[in-house]
C-alpha cells in the first residue's frame, strides 16, 4: 500500500488495509481493554478478524501474567482466544534465556510469580520472587548469601522491589559473565482517569544504575518479540499488521520488525504527538509514526461485517 504516513484509517482504506495482511499483533492494554473494561467492540474485531481468516496475536509488555492468565482474561471478556495466540514479556524472557541465551544456570529475578512459572515451565529455575527484607548492618550487604548456580538477573515488574533486592541484583551483576536481561522499559503504567504507576523501566534503571551496565529487554520494541511470534507461526512480516496505543513500544516495533502499523486513539499516545515526530526530521523519532490511525478498533467492524 502506499500514502504518506500517519492517515486517518477510514472507509476504503480499511478493506484495503486489511486485504494487504494475513496476520494481525494487537498490544492489549489501551487497545483492546482499558483496566478491566473492554474497548467496546474490541471482542467483535478480533472474532471477526479470525472468522475472515487472519492469524491474531496478541503482545503484550506486561510481565505479571502468564499466557494462561492472559487467555483466561481475554475469554471472560468474549475474545476468542488460546494460550499460544497471547506472548507477554513473562514468556518472551523465558524464551529468551533459553533459545538466544541458551541459560545453563538459575536466573535471580526481580519480577513476579507469572514470571517464575514462565521460566519453570521452560526449565529455567529461579531465586528472588517475594520480599527480601533487609537484615544486618550496612557493612554486611555487600557480602550477601548469594547462589552460586545463579548466571543471570531478570528485571521485570515486581511488587515486592526493594533495596535489598537492588542490592542483591547488584551482587550477582559484579560476577564475571553473568547475564542481565529486562522485560520492558516503560516507564509508567497508564490507569483510568489519567492516573498512573511506576513501570518496570524504572526498576529496571534502577539495577542498571546500581551495576553500571546495561540490560538487554525483550519486550517491545525490541524485534524479539516479533520474532517469538514468526518462528512459531511462520508470519510474514510483510503482510503483518501491528495495532497499539503507544508510538515508543508498539509503533516502534512494527516499524524495526517492517510491518505495517495502525495507532488506536483509546490509550496513551495522541496524533499530535505522532505528527511532531513526523515533522521532526529525526531518523530515530520516524520509527513511532504510524502508517494509519483510528479512534478505536471498533472503526474496523463496518469493513468486517461487509
């Protein structure tokens, strides 16, 4: 298809749009359910989307569910969906470790119990989830008990982060070859009303500051997480589709991966700020304009049900 980027997706568009891909990525969060309440016609979209015949993944940064978490979810709200459709940053990292990795060894990981069960069910055992309260006196907590069999930390979001499991990262980091990977870098997680909390980006800086390296994330937009979805299900990047809310994770994806990319106005980035890049003249900042947008993906449904 070709036009200038970042384009109101309407009428004829649409169908041309959608008669260009056989295989659709939808981000979750702002995309398909804002909390716990579904965008309005979202379930129709991706049940319609299959009905036509479309693969539909779903990728999502969230780290504190599994896959089976995600599909039950999705199910309750009236998505058609399975299990191996849905790759989070849970999965992702543990897939990581094992196919790029090739982790021969324990991960000390910052993160949440979906990510324990990710990494087990992939033969990847771990030290860390839960509180770890501090003890001693400062003196001590450079010589911390440490695993020995622990070759890697896993920064992802944990609930339970503190400064001892900062300090334990830290400890771990300073051993020669130990690997350091993170599920995400954003920063903030958007809630209803405008609110938000503190993301796993800002742990994640938090050890990357503390150890003085850089971690290497998964999750998007990093092509890794694409490229989970295309060895598993032979997707062709160019006939692919990238739908999400957030020009700097999902957009950038789509565009580092080569797919077509749709911007939804129902969660935190804005045209305006898509334009801005546009006009920026930056080569870095191009990769978050979308190729289209739409309000909602709901803007879908008169093409589908045509």
């Amino acid at each position: 298809m070709s036009g200038s980027k970042c384009t109101r997706l309407s009428g004829a568009l649409v169908k041309q749009l959608l008669d260009s891909v056989d295989s659709v990525l939808f981000d979750c969060d702002g995309v398909i359910w804002r909390g716990d309440q579904v965008v309005p016609g979202a379930p129709e979209v991706i049940n319609l989307l299959k009905e036509n015949g479309k693969k539909v993944f779903f990728v999502t940064n969230n780290s504190s569910k599994t896959r089976k978490m995600y599909a039950e979810k999705m199910s309750a709200m009236g998505f058609a969906v399975t299990e191996d459709e849905v790759f989070g940053t849970a999965y992702c990292c543990a897939m990581y470790l094992r196919t790029v990795c090739k982790l021969q060894g324990k991960v000390y990981l910052v993160g949440s119990a979906a990510m324990e069960q990710e990494l087990e069910a992939v033969g990847i055992q771990q030290t860390g989830v839960g509180p770890d309260h501090v003890s001693g006196r400062p003196a001590d907590w450079a010589n911390v008990p440490l695993d020995p069999e622990v070759k890697a930390v896993v920064v992802g979001f944990d609930e339970h982060f503190s400064y001892m499991k900062l300090n334990r990262a830290l400890q771990y980091l300073t051993q020669q070859g130990c690997l350091f990977v993170g599920t995400n870098r954003d920063t903030r997680l958007p809630l209803e009303g405008g609110k938000a909390v503190p993301g796993t980006g800002c742990l994640l800086q938090a050890v990357e500051t503390a150890a003085q390296c850089q971690a290497q994330t998964v999750g998007k937009p990093n092509h890794f997480m694409f490229d989970c979805v295309a060895s598993q299900f032979g997707v062709d990047r160019d006939r692919c589709l990238m739908v999400g809310d957030r020009l700097d994770t999902d957009i950038m994806l789509g565009s580092n991966c080569g797919l077509k990319t749709l911007l939804t106005l129902t969660g935190v980035s804005t045209v305006a700020e898509a334009e801005a890049h546009q006009k920026s003249g930056c080569a870095e900042r191009q990769g978050m304009v979308p190729d289209y947008y739409v309000e909602s993906i709901a803007d879908l449904l008169p093409a589908l049900q045509g």
